[in-house]
C-alpha cells in the first residue's frame, strides 16, 4: 500500500478548510473567535521565573523518555489525581503534547495483523482528527464508531459486530469528550474494557481535557482497569498541560501505560522523535506539581457554563456539556449556519461536519456547530448572545 493511497480518503484538515470557506467573506461585526480549543486564561504565575533560572538547559540535548524530575511529577500527579502508583522509569514518558503520543503510541503499539487479518483501530465519530491519521498510518482500518445522543455522545463500541471487535488492535476514546463534553464514567470505562480484554485490544484514552470540569473530577481509565484487575498493557493514558494549565504552546503532556507498552513507545521516539527541551520539561515539571492555578481556571470554566445555559439553556437540543470548554450546538447544517454567523455577526465558529466522518452517508457532526469557550466570560456573553439571535431568532 502506497503512502497516497493510504490517505486518499483524509480530508483537509478542519482549521485551514475553514479558512477557505470563509475566505473572501468580511465579517459583520466585531470579530470573535471561538474556533480553535486554545485557552486564553493566565498561565501559572511562576512560569518566566522558572524558565529563566532553567535557560541553560538549551545547550544540552534532552532526555529522550523525560527528565527524572519531570517523570516523577507526572507519577505524583497521577498517584494525587487517581490514587495509583506507577513507575516513573517505566511507566511514564513525556510527550509534545499529547497529538505526539496519540499518533506515535498507534505506530508502536499496532500490530501488522490481528486476528490474520488487516487491524481496525475504532475511533468515535465525530473525532480529534489524530485518530484516523494514526490508523491510516499504519495501515490499519479506521471504523468510526457514532457518538451521538442517542449514544450518550459516546461511541458505543459493544454494538460493533464480532468480527470487528475481532480485528480491533486499539480503540481511541476522549472523555471528556471533544466536542461533545460527554464524560465517560466508570461504569462506561469499565464495559469498554472488559470489551478490551474479551478481544484483546488496547484503549487508548485521550484525557487531555480531564481537569476542565464543573464539581466532580471524571473518572479515569488507569483506575478502572486496575480495580478491575485488567492486563496491564491492556490501557494508555494521554494528558495535556495544553488544557489543565493554559499551556498549549509549551507542547507538553504525557503517556502512562504498562511497562512494555512504555518502552516500545521510548524506542520510537527515540530513532524518529524529538522530545521537549529541557528547559520546557523543568517548566512542566513545576507546572505538574501545581494545583492551585488549575483550580482558579477551574472556577473560571464554570463561570462560562453558567453563561452558556442562561443564553442558551431554552434552545431545543442544547446540552450543557458536562465537562471540558466546547458547545456541541444544533443547528440544520453546520457550514451555512458558520457562514451565516460570520457574515452577519463576526462570531467565528466550526463546522461540526469538519470534527466527522461520513458513513453510510451520513455524518454525525454535520448538523452542529462548536463554540470553543475560550474567550473571556464578556466576550463569550457577547458571541452566544449574537449567536443565539443569529441562528435561533
């Protein structure tokens, strides 16, 4: 299989499609920008004083798998979190962000047959678009699984027939969810990973978004595979200080899985990788060990949901996500009601059909909109105000 034949079917991807079906088209107002999951809100206070006193670290080549300090913040931080302990040295690696591992973990991690026949790796759909590349990849057969209402806006993967669940290498899942904001909980985890071990396939949970939440943390896939006694190669967990921290320029996250799994994905970045500066690790590393900025992001995340249901809440279909910063809005077709809000009000948002795949004809993301709730909460009263009179007059 050549390389353009597997990827004949990727589509270009959502942020520059949307720049060309907006292109030539002036705003209508002011523009507000609610696209892009970029968070805006203060980074740590403490970051300029950390990076300066660690800039001479730019003269040394980094650590391939992550500093020993930067792996054991991250152990702490998840023996805090979820109350596991894991091995630093063999559990743990750092990550360029998270997009890094959940692509570079499918080329590890995916065999070239399963079951003697081609993988499948399932990812829900609509999706971060990471997912599909990855199988794509290496050669695998992506199977988009519907995540939609009448699914709790999670994908559910114990309907698939046999004979996929049969050729499954790995499953994707993000909870919370993007763009949806469904949380998985653990009575979801669990079903997906008995349905992991009965045909032996690997889960891979994007939990970048886990500390964007209104009351009560989400719960987590490493827990619930091991109160369940799992394998325990049989989960990998992504996260992000993109999200939780306001970071997404720092580029810097991590993988937590079992110990084989762990160090064929240090093998990989080590012959094809490049891995986080060190001056960046030693910020991270402080980051990790911080709770209280990501408490006061946290409040700020619940102030914005509680605007979103005072404009919104009487709209039909909306759904107040229940964790992470996006709305999932209803709306007939997602690219006329993008165009239509920018021309005639300068709010920016994305198509949800762009988030999706079609199948069978239809694609899940196709009447819908997200809203990034990045902006400040003036801002965001002012864009879902004119959105709402916009679209829903």
């Amino acid at each position: 299989m050549t390389f353009p034949e597997r990827f004949e079917d990727l589509p270009e991807y959502a942020f520059p499609r949307l720049a060309t079906l907006l292109k030539g088209r002036a705003p209508g107002g002011p523009e507000i920008n609610m696209t892009i999951g970029e968070p805006r809100h203060d980074m740590p206070p403490f970051l300029a004083d950390v990076l300066a006193q660690a800039m001479a670290g730019f003269a040394k080549y980094p650590p391939n798998p992550g500093s020993d300090d930067l792996l054991a913040a991250i152990a702490d931080w998840i023996g805090e979190r979820y109350g596991l302990d894991v091995d630093p040295a063999r559990q743990v690696m750092a990550l360029n962000g998270t997009r890094e591992g959940l692509f570079n973990a499918c080329v590890a991690l995916c065999p070239e047959t399963k079951a003697g026949q081609r993988p499948v790796v399932l990812i829900p759909n609509p999706f971060y678009q990471v997912y599909a590349v990855a199988a794509m990849a290496v050669g695998a057969e992506p199977v988009y699984v519907p995540a939609t209402p009448e699914t709790g806006n999670l994908p559910d993967f114990g309907a698939l027939p046999q004979d996929i669940l049969d050729r499954t290498a790995i499953a994707y899942l993000c909870s919370p969810s993007n763009p949806q904001g469904a949380v998985a909980d653990t009575t979801y985890w669990t079903r997906l990973i008995a349905l992991a071990e009965q045909h032996d396939f690997k889960v891979f949970a994007d939990e970048c978004y886990s500390e964007v939440y209104r009351d009560a943390p989400p719960s987590g896939a490493l827990p619930t595979a091991r109160a369940m006694g799992a394998h325990p190669e049989r989960v990998a967990i992504f996260h992000s200080l993109s999200k939780r921290s306001n970071l997404p320029g720092l580029r810097s996250g991590f993988v937590s899985a079992g110990p084989e799994s762990i160090a064929r994905i240090r093998t990989l970045r080590a012959y094809s990788g490049s891995p986080l500066p060190l001056p960046l690790q030693m910020v991270a590393t402080r980051v990790w060990q911080d709770e209280t900025h990501v408490e006061q992001s946290r409040a700020l995340y619940n102030q914005k949901y509680a605007i979103a249901d005072r404009i919104l809440g009487d709209l039909p279909g909306y759904k107040s996500p229940e964790a992470g910063f996006f709305l999932w809005l209803p709306i007939p077709d997602g690219e006329t009601a993008t165009v239509k809000l920018w021309e005639e009000t300068g709010v920016k948002v994305l198509p949800g059909g762009y988030l999706g795949r079609e199948v069978d004809g239809t694609n899940p993301g196709h009447p819908y909109i997200r809203v990034a709730m990045v902006v400040t909460p003036d801002e965001l009263e002012d864009g879902l105000t004119r959105l709402k009179t916009c679209l829903y007059p």
